[in-house]
C-alpha cells in the first residue's frame, strides 16, 4: 500500500497544520535533530506519511532521523495518537500517556525503539534509517485516524534550587490513516448561548457575546468555517467570521465563542450560527458538510424605555391636571346658588 494514498485529502484539507516535521533544511537554524519520512525513489523526502489500508493490513515503511548538532544524540523514537488543538489544528499525546489509536499500530523493533546518530559533519547531518510496521487492527473503525511519529530528546537536569528537572524536547512527522469502509460526514452545533451587555443609551450599541459547541459527528477529518451572525427586526445586522480551524478529528466537541460589537438594541435580536465543514474524498472529490442553530435574545435599549415611561407618566400627569381644572370650572360657586 502507497503512503500517497490519500495524498490530494491531506494536501487539501490539513495543509495549515501544526507542524510536527520540520523541514531538513530548515531545521538547522531552529533544532539540533529532525526527522522524515525516507524518501521513496527520489532525495526528496514527503512531508508526512499517508496511508490508505483495510482493516487488519499491516504496511513497512522507515523514517530517517537527522542530527544537526557537533555533539552525538541519543533520541527516542515512538508513535503518538493526536489530540485536537483549540487553537487549531491537532497536538499530540505527552509521552506519559498512552495511545489507544494509529499511535499504537506503529511497531519499532526494540533496536530501533532508541538511536544514537555521531554528530554531524563538513557535509552535513548524520541521519539514521529507522524501518517500522503500521499494523491495522482486525476491528478498526473506517475512516481517518490520525498521529504522528516522534523523536524525542529527553535531558535531565536541576533547577536553581536543586530540584530534579526533565526537559523533552520532541518533533515528528505526521501520521494519516485513511481505514477503508463507510465514511460518515456531520458537524453538531450545540449549548449556544447569546447575552449581551451595554446598550444603557437609546443611540448605545449593545455587545453581544455568543458561545456554543461545534461537534465533528462524521469519521472523517474536515477543515471547518464558522460564521456567527445577528439581526433585529428593523433590518439591523452584524455578523462575525471565526479564524478557519485547518483540521477537526472525528468525535471532537469544539467550545467556541464570539463577540459582535456595534449591534443596536432593538428589544430582540436573531442569533444564528453557522459551521461548514469541506473535505476532500481520496477519489479527488470535494465534499461539503454544514449546520447552523440559533437563538433570540433580548437587547433593550433600557434608557430609551426609561425615557417612554417617563413621557407617558408626564402626559397622564398632564391629563389629570386638565381634567381637575375642567372639573373645577363646572363646579358651582356660592354666588351662584338662588
């Protein structure tokens, strides 16, 4: 099975990811180690690993570890599963915790578990071929599964007051794992709420603030879009566009909020938000998912009916003073009686 499988999904649908795999050239003004995939047929090495299997298949394939630094390293090297990154895109598991997904089909020999790479030399780095077996499992559920392949750099050393301290420095390669069988595409919005807060002026815009969660139902990865918009019943209208999240897994619940400022409070506003997701099929076809919900809210200009209830209350004053004096005027005088 290629590794360029599902190469037009990732190149569509992840391209703003974290970046786990430096670059070999880049890496030496940053790190002292790298790591790539080993190139296949040509020097150039593919940024990532993609794999298209079935269940129960088992693929061999290698990374090539770099040292960059005048000193030899000792590097860990292990697979992770990842975890979705509120801030976008996906991080991975800290090495004290143990991965359950694509992490843990990624099998070393115990030899290759570690490796110790010379430093590096007049022509260049010193890199170290290091082959591995993604083994699938028999019940693994279709769609994508994603991790990454890390090599770690882990210093022990104390602080200024003599405490133990552990540094672990770690970079990898990314991990995406396309299980055939049915696929499943839907986004949830759920738990919106809308407040707002101002608007204490009849000319005062109210703030509104909107929080919600989006939730990636399918069992494929999708780069998601968010809109959050307002109205009022006097064609009033403001909306706010949420920075595009490059990647969402299957299962993950997104809490996400925005703020619109400059909404002019009219007694009630229409709240909708708006998520669509897009993905890119290994058959080179795009794909579009969506949801919206929404919710009223109201936005009194408070002020404003403060000032209405002080009118009325001066024009039913005015009314009473009017009627006394017309009643007053039709009262007889003692002057009058016979």
């Amino acid at each position: 099975m290629s590794r360029t499988f599902a190469v037009s999904l990732v190149a569509s649908v992840v391209a703003a990811l974290l970046a786990v795999a430096p670059a070999a050239g880049a890496a030496t003004s940053r790190l002292t180690f790298g790591i790539l995939p080993t190139p296949l047929g040509s020097a150039i090495a593919a940024p990532d690993f993609t794999f298209g299997v079935t269940e129960g298949a088992s693929v061999a394939d290698s990374v090539e570890i770099f040292n960059y630094s005048a000193s030899p390293l000792t590097l860990g090297v292990y697979a992770a599963d990842a975890v979705q990154a509120s801030s976008g895109g996906f991080g991975l598991l800290l090495p004290t915790q143990k991965s359950v997904g694509v992490g843990a089909w990624v099998h070393f020999d115990r030899s290759h578990e570690s490796v110790t790479l010379a430093p590096a030399g007049a022509d260049g780095p010193s890199h170290s071929v290091l082959p591995f077996v993604l083994r699938v499992p028999d019940n693994a559920s279709p769609g994508d599964h994603v991790g990454a392949i890390l090599a770690s750099l882990r210093v022990v050393g104390t602080d200024k007051s003599g405490k133990r301290i552990v540094l672990d420095q770690r970079v990898g390669v990314r991990l995406y794992v396309m299980v055939a069988g049915a696929t499943r595409t839907g986004l949830r919005i759920m738990n919106l709420h809308a407040s707002v807060s101002g608007g204490l002026e009849p000319w005062q815009h109210d703030v509104l603030h909107v929080s919600y969660q989006v939730e990636n139902i399918g069992n494929v990865n999708v780069s998601l879009g968010q809109r959050v918009s307002a109205s009022g019943p006097i064609a009033d209208h403001a909306s706010a566009t949420l920075k595009v999240n490059p990647i969402v897994l299957p299962g993950t619940v997104l809490s996400e909020s925005a703020t619109i400022p400059g909404l002019w409070p009219q007694f009630v506003t229409h709240v909708v938000v708006r998520a669509s997701g897009s993905l890119v099929t290994v058959q080179g076809l795009r794909q579009s998912v969506s949801a919206s919900a929404s919710a009223w809210v109201l936005t009194v200009p408070w002020l404003g009916v403060l000032l209405v209830l002080i009118l009325i209350a001066l024009a039913w004053w005015e009314l009473r003073r009017r009627r006394a004096r017309a009643l007053a005027a039709t009262e007889p005088t003692d002057g009058s009686a016979a």
